[in-house]
C-alpha cells in the first residue's frame, strides 16, 4: 500500500505542476504499465469502495487479472466497464480475449460480432474471430475472413500463414501448397511453412520437392533437427539412403534418439544390406515402441540375418501380433522366415513357410524354385517335382541367351532349374529312384 500512496503524491505534484485535473484513474493507469498488477487490484479496491470508479477503473482492473492470468475476474471488471459505455471498442476487445483465454467460445464470438456490426473493419476484431472460428473447427468462415484480410494486405505474411493453415484443415491440398510458398518466397527461414509444406508433399508424395525446400531451409539453420530429420526421411523415399544415413546420423548426435531417427537409420543401413547396423538401430527403435508393426518386422529381417538367427525369427513371429497386415505383407514374413531357416539348415520349417506362401495368390515362381532347393538335401524326387513345377512358370518366348551391356551371359533361376533338373535326373536313375515319366 506504501507504494499506492507514494505514486498517488507523485501524480498530486505532477498535476499541480502541469496545472491539469489529477484523476484517480491516472494513478491506476501509472501502476499498470509499472507491470505492478497487485498495485492496480489494491488502488481499485479503494475507489469501488468509495464510489470512486469510472470505465478505467474497471478497465485497467481487468487488464491487471488478466496479467494474472485470472480471465473470469478480468471478464467481469470489463463488463463493469462497459456499464459505462457499452460500445467501447477496447473494452469489448479485451472482454472477448479474456473470453476466449478462459475458453468461452462462444461468447467471445458473439462479442466480436456486435464490433464488427458497428465497425466493420475493425482488424483485431476480425483476426481473432477468425482465430475462435478455427479452434472451433468453422474452417471455412475462418478462411472467408483471412481471405479478405489477404486480399486487403496481400504482402502481410502473417496472413498467407493463416490462410494456408484454413486450405490445409479443409483438406484443399493444392490451395494449402500454394499459400505456404508464398510464405517461404517471403521468408525462407519460416519454420512453420516447411513443416507444414513439408507434410503436405508427404501426403501427396512429391519427395522431391519436400527433400528441396527442408534442404533450402538448412542452408540457413543447418541445425535444426526437426527440419533435419524431415530432410533425412525425404532421402530415405528418394531411395538416397546414403544421405538418409547421414542426416538421421546427424540428428542422433545432435542429442535426438528420437523413434523416428532409430527406425529409419536402421531401416536404411537395410537397404545397404548392412544387417548389423540396422539391428542395432532397430532394435532402439523397438525400445522406444514395442508396438510398431515395421520396426518390430524389419528388426526381425536385420538380426535373423546376423549370427542370432534364432532371435530375428522371434521378432517375425511377434510382428503377426501387433496387427492384422495386408496379404503382401504376410507373405513378406513368411519368406524371411522361410529364407532363414533354410539358412539355418531347418528345412522343415522353411517347406512349412513355403508352403503358407503358395496359399496366396502372389506371385509365387520364385518360391517354387526355393522349395525344391530345400528338398534336395532330404528328398530328391520333391526337389525334381518342384523344379519342374518351376519350369513351367517360364514364358515359352523367352530368348534362348541373355546378356547384359558388357555381353557377359546372364544366368537365371530357370537356367539353374534346368542344370538341377538334369542333375536329379540322373541320380535318381542310378539310384532306381526315378518315376516313369
């Protein structure tokens, strides 16, 4: 209180030396832009009580709860304010913010409205009913009035920003796209449109383009990892794995052992057919999320074929769990499983997963192959069935000799399947095992 009464003699010595009227209101006035919002509450309190109050009073008492972050108290000294003046602009302005910060939407909306009707071009009033029509999910009022604030201010940044995030939430790619260029064209250093733009090209799968403007964008902050790591994935769908594997590198020294920077570092170093590596990052990433059908499948594909065997078999038999996936998919587990225990010598197993292949209507030539080279080492006469099945998959109008740019002959499936085929042939003939054909 020592300090209400020493700037209240302060403002006494000022109006008598100016020779202006001293009112209270200044006083309030003075100790609000002091920051001093407990001061203004204090002051107020003994003018209300001694029927001292005006639309300032008030006023500047709901800015000061308002800084404290009390909007029911500030809604309700602004309304007191507007007793006085009931179309005050500022006041009813500032009733609505304090609205819409205690999240009465609604309200606030029909605040904005009455400043509008009588002050159409009130700017502040038509951003921020713009702004409630969007939280409250009315995209395309909130879109009609950015779009005259654009249109009015085509160079305000701010508003193509806001425009773009209207076209986005109504799902109109193509406007969208085009608003957030124009932000980037007037800054490219915006972080909010590359991101944005950045899942817009995701979506409609222009890598390129996405892998361009995060690239534009690290020119200048070649540090910022959410930008790196959208770089990083842009490489990986470019199939530029090498740069995959050196910005999502990048990204995990920055301190980012993200989810995303474990998989798709792991997921990369798999298509550079580097098993141990993509393990060690898969198997960080199945840390971070043992529910993850990729990371749990590829984990799998990685460590089966390391020395643990026996663990990337696990892992594939646990990615049927975590959801119920496409027949592509399936019969993408089936053949690692199928492929690692014929690595690992269990030619039981690996017929069974082969088998389960041949139950879906894919393109299964390649598997008939392998099940007959399983049956070799235990049953021949199989092994002879299966690659004559094999055989039969080959287009009758295939060129005698292949040969690839440098003349080399190119050797196939179907020429291997051949020389096998022969080969049984006559061992199961010396061996009297041999059917009549």
């Amino acid at each position: 209180m020592k300090r209400v009464y020493y700037l209240t003699a302060l403002l006494f010595v000022a109006a008598a030396l100016t020779g202006q009227p001293y009112s209270p209101a200044d006083s309030i006035r003075w100790l609000f832009n002091e920051g001093d919002y407990r001061g203004v509450i204090n002051k107020s309190a003994v003018l209300i009580k001694n029927n001292q109050s005006d639309r300032h009073t008030w006023y500047f008492l709901g800015k000061a709860y308002a800084g404290l972050f009390n909007y029911d108290s500030a809604s309700i000294c602004y309304e007191n304010a507007l007793k006085h003046n009931p179309t005050d602009p500022a006041v009813l302005n500032a009733l609505a913010s304090s609205l819409v910060a205690g999240r009465k939407l609604k309200k606030a909306e029909a605040i904005y409205k009455a400043v509008l009707q009588s002050n159409p071009g009130n700017i502040e009033a038509r951003v921020n009913l713009a702004g409630i029509y969007s939280r409250l999910g009315n995209d395309m009022e909130a879109k009609n009035i950015y779009t005259g604030l654009y249109t009015e201010n085509p160079g305000n940044l701010h508003y193509t920003l806001l425009l773009a995030a209207c076209y986005n939430a109504l799902d109109i790619k193509d406007s969208a796209i085009f608003y957030y260029e124009k932000c980037l064209h007037g800054n490219p250093g915006d972080f909010t449109s590359v991101v944005k733009l950045s899942g817009l090209y995701l979506k409609s799968k222009e890598y390129q383009k996405g892998f361009e403007i995060t690239g534009k964008y690290l020119a200048n902050d070649s540090l910022n990892i959410p930008v790196l790591k959208l770089n990083a994935y842009f490489s990986f769908l470019l199939e530029n794995y090498d740069d995959a594997i050196k910005s999502f590198t990048l990204v995990t020294e920055l301190g980012d052992s993200s989810f995303m920077a474990m998989k798709y570092l792991g997921l990369s170093y798999i298509k550079k057919e580097d098993m141990y590596l993509a393990a060690q990052y898969l198997h960080k990433a199945r840390n971070l999320d043992t529910t993850d059908f990729e990371a749990c499948m590829y984990l799998g594909i990685s460590t089966g074929w390391t020395i643990n065997k026996e663990a990337g078999i696990e892992y594939l038999k646990k990615a049927f769990g975590l959801i119920n996936p496409p027949d592509e998919t399936v019969v993408r587990i089936y053949r690692e499983l199928a492929d690692l225990y014929a690595a690992w010598n269990k030619p039981a197993e690996a017929i069974e997963y082969y088998t389960k292949i041949l139950g879906f209507k894919t393109n299964n030539r390649l598997v008939l192959f392998k099940m007959a080279n399983v049956y070799e080492n235990t049953d021949k006469q199989s092994a002879l069935k299966w690659y004559q099945d094999f055989m039969k998959t080959r287009d009758p109008d295939h060129a005698p000799v292949q040969t690839n740019a440098e003349g080399l002959i190119i050797v196939s499936y179907y020429d291997i399947a051949e020389q096998r085929i022969k080969k049984l042939k006559e061992e199961l003939f010396f061996e009297g095992k041999l059917n009549a054909e």
